[in-house]
C-alpha cells in the first residue's frame, strides 16, 4: 500500500502540480514534436524512483516512463473539444491503474524513518496534493460543458480567486473531517452562502445560481470523501 501511496503522489505531482498551462499548451501544439512531451514522462519517472529510493526499483521508473508518455501521446492525438474530459477521465484511469499493478507486483521497501511515523505522512501527502490543483483542475474540466459570460454574473473577479478560494475550502474540510470536527465543515458552508448570495441575487437568471451550487457541492463533495477514506486508512 506504501508503494501505490508513493507512486500516486508522484503522479499529482509530475500532472497537476508540477505541470504548467503553458507546458500543457505546448505538448497539445507540437504533438510528438513537442520535447515536453518527452520531458513530462521523464519527470513522472524520475520523480517515481526519487520516492521509491531503492536501485532494485529502477524497472517501475521505466515502465512509469514508458506507459506514460504512450497514454500522453495517444491523448493528444485523439483529444477534440466534445471528447476532452471523456478523454481527460480515461488518461487518469490508465495512469492509475498502471501504478496499481505496479504496486501490486513490488515487495514492500525497508526505512529507516519509524513506520508509524510513514502510515500517517504518505496518505496524508497524497490527500493534501489531492485535493489542491488535481481537483481544481478536475472542476474546470468538468465545468467546461458550461460557459458564464459577463451577462450572467454581472461582476468581475480576481484572477484564479476562484481556484484558490476551493483549495482552501477543501483543505479545511478535509481538516475538519479527520480532527472530528464535522460542525465546522457546516459552518463553513454556511460562511460561503452568505458570502456568496450578494454574487447570486445579481444574476440575471438560474444560471450563475445553478453554476455555483453544482461547483460547491462537488468541491465539498470531494473533500468530505477524502477526509473520510484517509480515516478510514488509519484505523
């Protein structure tokens, strides 16, 4: 379990957090011809091995290497605007999957540092990488079905002050969730409609309205579940 922890947090961190749009942008450009292409894969390898930190695992840095860029590049290939977060969901489940069965097939690794001490750490630094950009970016896909113009909103907004604001949402239900605070995670549900119900009483229709409930639910959603799988984990 120790293993696919690792391999996972490699994962968000190599794809959402250590990936750039203008890095992304170009891959989507230049295809095959793109080095960053080559360079993502590279990374996901490299980052995999750091983590394992065992020379008898170099073999699951180069398969990561291997199998990633193939999926990446298929991706590219066959990625239009009506199948992008189709596609987006599949290139996901296919990274993941290979890191399970990688995992599943790697004996455990010996560590200096207490075991306790890694049981809590690892789910706990996959849970926190989780649900900051990965999810974030997740959202955005997934809200690309829809499109708000300045006509629904009537006001305009920082830039990425959306992005950051569901970060730290998330963040702090999942603190919530695992200290046994389950109150505070309704409080501040309640703190952000009070918030936000200047911003829905000027839409001009339900969409603004819709858009916002539907993006907070998920987001709180996701949080709630994460918090609960990783206690789950620890008893």
């Amino acid at each position: 379990m120790e293993v696919l922890i690792k391999l996972l947090i490699a994962h968000f961190l190599g794809d959402f957090i250590l990936q750039t749009n203008n890095f992304t942008k170009q891959k989507e450009k230049h295809q095959l011809r793109s080095y960053h292409l080559y360079v993502h894969a590279t990374i996901h390898a490299l980052l995999s091995w750091i983590l394992l930190w065992d020379l008898k695992y170099w073999y699951v840095a180069l398969i990561i290497l291997v199998t990633h860029f193939l999926i990446d590049a298929g991706k590219l290939y066959f990625t239009t605007k009506k199948n992008s977060r189709w596609l987006f969901t599949i290139d996901q489940i296919a990274h993941i999957l290979i890191l399970v069965v990688l995992a599943t097939n790697t004996s455990g690794i010996n560590f200096i540092i207490n075991e306790q001490f890694l049981q809590i750490l690892w789910p706990l630094i996959l849970c926190v990488l989780f649900l900051t950009s990965p999810v974030a970016i997740m959202l955005k896909i997934f809200f690309t079905r829809w499109t708000l113009t300045e006509d629904d909103t009537g006001i305009y907004g920082l830039k990425n002050a959306g992005k950051w604001i569901g970060m730290l949402e998330r963040l702090l239900i999942f603190l919530f969730i695992i200290t046994d605070h389950f109150s505070a995670v309704g409080l501040l549900l309640t703190a952000k409609s009070v918030f936000r119900f200047g911003d829905l009483s000027k839409a001009k229709n339900m969409k603004l309205t819709e858009y916002v409930l539907i993006g907070t639910l998920l987001s709180f959603g996701i949080a709630i579940l994460t918090g609960l799988l990783f206690k789950n984990y620890m008893i």
